[in-house]
C-alpha cells in the first residue's frame, strides 16, 4: 500500500555486511520567509517522538478513512518493519504544530539493510534495476483531509527533491493507494474498484512510462472486468507525482489488507520540468 520502490536480490547481497553507510542528509528545505508565507512548516523526524506523529496520522487516515486492516503493534498507530529504516518527511500547521501531511523515504543503503523495499511484496520490478543503484523509496503518504490541496502537496516534494539531490539520488518510485471505495468531488462514492480502473484508464493513456521500465503487479486489479468510463478527478497526490514528471509503471495492483488499488510511479530527476527545478531549487 501506499506509494513504494524496490531493490532485486542482485543488489541486495549481503545486506549485513560491515561496509560503511552513510546517513542521509535531513537538514530543512525551506527559508524562513517561506514557511512564513505559507504557514505550512516542512522537516524531516529527528526523534521518535516525531515519527510517532507520522505514525499517528497515517493510522488516521489508513484505517479511519480508508478502513485499512493494519497490525495492532501500537493502537492508534500505523507501524511497519521499514519505518526503522526510513527517513520521515512531516509537514505541519505552522500555527496549531500539527502533522497534517507525511512521507517517508528509503534510501538505497537503507534498503540494502532493510533486505527489500516495500514494492517488492506488490510488483515486479525486475526492468527498473538498471536504475536500482540511486532509485530510492518513497511510501506510506497521507495528508490529512482539510489540507488535500496543491501547496502542501508542493511543500511535501520540494523537501524531497532537495532531499534527492542531497544524497544523489537520480530516481524515486512508489505506489499511488487509491481507495477501492473513493469519494468523489460531487459526494457520490464508488465502489468496488471503478473508480481506480477508471484512474488507471486516465494514466495509461497518457502517462505511461517508457516500454523498457513497465512493470506488472503480482496481485492484479481486475481492470478489465471493472468500469473504466466513469469520469473521475485525479487523487491530489497522483496530480502531484504528474507535476514533477512523473510516470505510471504499469496496472495496478490490489492491496486487500489497505482495501486499495496501488499505482506504481516513477519520478527521474532528469524529467523534472524546468518551472519546477526553479521553484524547488532556485
């Protein structure tokens, strides 16, 4: 669930080995006078007690929104096996301090340590090894409901762009979580799938990645059985992946412990656009 990547088991050998890994870069994005402007604060955890913050959100919205069936290792908190592995990006309310977006990152050195990466359980990606060596991970994104808008979704990638470019990572991949039972803008809700088919449908149309980097799920939405018509508004964090050049990699998958159907993304550096190099890099 909820956007991933992954590394084979070429590159994986010996992931406990003794060599030296080098700690990513987590300083601040953003200038003071932007966090001003904006009232949204970006930062990456430092502590436990800020990736609880995550985990907290990402339970609200997984299983209160979504009805996302999640371990009960911590109630009220959604906690997996990669988090310790992972950097966590949060975005706050500059005036309440509340979490109201997360993302979290796994690097390929972490991963190596990890022995695989999230995606790996839902896709083979097998094409994308030549990419494995500086892909990293990108999963497990919310933001809460009142914030679902196009400035906190841009304040979310541009820490992760400056993160990439910290640590020299050439590509991030993930899984877009669609819910098979989604709300639409005009308070209708479909069920079963059809709204994601129809997402699908919408992507594969016209942004779809190259032939030699698609992938195939390993649990398939049935797509062709689902309807495929229905005009549907693209997912705010869909809309973002597409602003920064992103691609989809392939059919969805079905995650039925979230209860979604789980797009894989692809975002290279190479294809950022220009207005947004400049709006995230300067």
């Amino acid at each position: 669930m909820s956007e991933s990547f992954v590394l084979t088991a070429d590159v994986l050998q010996n992931p406990f080995s003794q060599e030296r890994i080098q700690v990513p870069k987590t300083a601040s994005c953003f200038s003071t006078d932007w966090v001003n402007k904006s009232g949204i604060v970006t930062s990456w955890a430092k502590h436990q007690s800020e990736v609880r913050e995550a985990q907290q959100l990402r339970y609200e919205i997984f299983a209160g929104e979504m009805g996302a069936s999640l371990p009960d290792i911590v109630p009220g908190y959604d906690i997996d096996v990669f988090d310790d592995y992972c950097e966590h990006l949060l975005v706050r309310d500059r005036e309440t301090w509340q979490v109201i977006g997360t993302y979290r990152v796994l690097t390929p050195a972490q991963a190596k340590l990890a022995g695989r990466i999230y995606s790996d359980g839902e896709f083979d990606l097998s094409p994308l090894h030549p990419l494995r060596e500086h892909m990293a991970e990108l999963g497990r994104s919310c933001v809460r409901k009142d914030y679902r808008y196009g400035g906190v979704i841009m304040a979310l990638w541009k820490a992760l762009v400056n993160f990439m470019i910290r640590n020299g990572l050439r590509d991030i991949v993930g899984c877009v979580s669609i819910p098979m039972n989604l709300d639409l803008s005009y308070n209708k809700q479909v069920g079963m799938g059809h709204a994601a088919a129809s997402i699908w449908r919408q992507m594969r149309d016209k942004h779809m990645a190259a032939s030699e980097y698609q992938v195939k799920p390993h649990l398939p939405l049935p797509v062709d059985g689902l309807d495929q018509a229905l005009e549907v508004d693209l997912p705010a964090l869909i809309k973002g992946y597409l602003r920064v050049g992103a691609k989809v990699l392939g059919a969805p998958a079905w995650d039925p412990s979230f209860n979604t159907a789980d797009l894989p993304m692809l975002m290279r550096m190479e294809d950022l656009p220009s207005r947004y190099r400049k709006h995230f890099l300067g």
